[in-house]
DNA sequence: CTAAACCTTGAAGTTGAGTATAAGGTCAAG
DNA sequence: CTTGACCTTATACTCAACTTCAAGGTTTAG
C-alpha cells in the first residue's frame, strides 16, 4: 500500500501521515525500490487508534507513550486509565472555568442593557467591562477562552 | 513613571507592556532623554482594561479594536456588547462540546474498570480506547481538548 | 571602580498539530 | 513525448500571547 491509499482509507492527509512518521507515532516505513513509503495494513488500525485517541483528549505526546509501551510489548491498559482519569479531570476543571466564564459574560451583557452608551467616559474606555463592578471573583483572572 | 513602575503597579511584566505598544494595544510612549518610556498614570486603567477585557474571554485583537475606536472618539458600547454576545456564543459552544467529551471519557473509563489487561490484543493497541463501543456517535471526532 | 538594578533593541523560541510551499523524482496513459 | 497523478525531501508558516535570549546603554549605591 502506498501513502495515498492508506490516506484514502484513513481520511489522514499523507502530509500528517508523513508528520506521524516524523513524531515517532508510526514506525519507519519501508520503502519501495524507488524510494517510495509501502504499507502493509497494520497502519491502518495505528491511525484510527491515534484518531479515537485523539477524540478521547488525548495529545499527540499522550498517543505516543501509549504506543511506545505497546510496542515495547506491554499491554498499556493501566497507562491508559490513568491518562483518561486526567483528561477527565481536566475537562472538568475546564468546564468549571467555562461555567463562570459564562455567568460572567452573561452579567456583562445583563449590565450593558442597562447603561447607556452616552454615560460612557473616555477614562474608563467601556464602562461594559470597566465600570466597577460588585462581588467581581478575584479568581476570574486567568481564565482565557478555548 | 517608568515602564518598571507601570509593571509593579499592574503586575504586567515590563516585557508585556513593550509587546502591547508593538500590537497596538498601548500608544507609542513618551521617551525621557536617555531614552527610556515614561508614562503618564492612564496607562494604568488601559492596561487594567486589558486585563478586564481578557478575563472576559476577549482577544488581544478585540481588545485593540475597542482600543482603536475609543481612541478615534467613538463610545465602543455597541461594538463590546457584540463581542460578548459572540464570546458567550462560543464559551456555549465549548460547553456542548466538553459535556459530550467528558460524557465520552466517563464511558471510557467505566468500560476500563470491566475489561481485563489480559485480554488486551497486540492489534487492537489498547482495547479501552480501541475496541468497539456500541452507540459511538459520529461527531465525537472533532473534538479536542482545550 | 564596580556591581546591581534599571532601561534599550531586535530576533528567536514556546506550545500543538498540523498545513503550505518549493523543487524535484517516478510512473502510466495516450 | 508529454501530461497528470503520484511520490520524495526540506523548510517555513500558521495561531495566540507571550517569553527568552543576546548584547548592550544608564543610573545609583557603596
């Protein structure tokens, strides 16, 4: 199998595929006489595992633990639960994030219909975010939007 | 004030500060004859409004559309509640999107708990992440962590 | 005189996961 | 013999928001 097919079969663009290779997430290709990468079909499943990988959280980094350990012949299962408790944990701390993200901005919004743009001073730039709010979280610093 | 001055008082390293007036963000300053910025204290309040700005999940590219049309004289009010209702869009978004991972990784992990290490084949890598799940919905690709 | 603590500039590096560009070799069809 | 679809490599670029590095000038204290 050439590149192109695996990509084909993949829906993994053979530049990625070549960029996996470069990683460490897929072992040197063999290669035709004229230079060219050949497959068998192994790399088929290697892929879908690294895109399930993938849509489960895991980085590319993560992917490549995962797969060295397998390749070095131990099941990575515990690895594995380990590194999704993780993930799960950061998801949840993220949404955390996001939830009061969202009130905040929900709060902004309520406040912006109740100020009238004419009282809007030079000084304050947008009295929206500026103006001196009550109760503000010190914590809401450092919260970012991903 | 000097540039260290303005970092004490806002707690934004003198590097940031020099990174915002090459974004736009801050007006070219002042210079003292040994060429050193000197600022006047309403870099303060606009570099406060940064901060604001950005713990509300706007961009420094926002943020300098804002800045760009409160300084051309224009109160920004309509164009910052457009923003926010944006954010507020996108944050929404996120959320869906991490409730479904999280939800994904839940199942994930519950499934680990039942599947024996042992029975782990070379083939499928990691039979948590690998092996087929009844009900896998499609669009859980696409999904990254962030 | 020297050391420290400031300040200056420009350029490059960071992170993650690719994507794009350039310049070229290979192969089958017509 | 040429066109087009493959394949190869190396290098650089993308995004955001900084951070780090290198190499130097200025000021103040001892």
């Amino acid at each position: 199998m050439l590149i192109g097919e695996v990509s084909a079969a993949t829906g993994i663009d053979t530049q990625t595929i070549r960029f996996y290779e470069r990683q460490g997430l897929l072992p040197t290709a063999n290669r035709a006489p004229n230079g060219y990468r050949i497959y068998n079909d192994t790399v088929i499943s290697r892929l879908q595992f690294v895109r399930a990988s993938q849509s489960a959280g895991l980085t590319l980094a993560d992917i490549t633990g995962i797969l060295t350990q397998r390749d070095s012949g131990d099941a990575p299962c515990a690895h594995v639960s380990g590194l999704l408790e993780e993930k799960l944990a950061d998801v949840r701390a993220r949404q955390f994030e996001l939830a009061a993200l969202a009130a905040d901005l929900g709060r902004l919004i309520e406040s912006s219909h109740d100020l009238d743009p004419a009282d809007c001073s030079d000084a304050d730039i947008c009295h929206i975010i500026s103006a001196p709010r009550v109760g503000q979280d010190e914590a809401s610093n450092a919260r970012t939007l991903h």
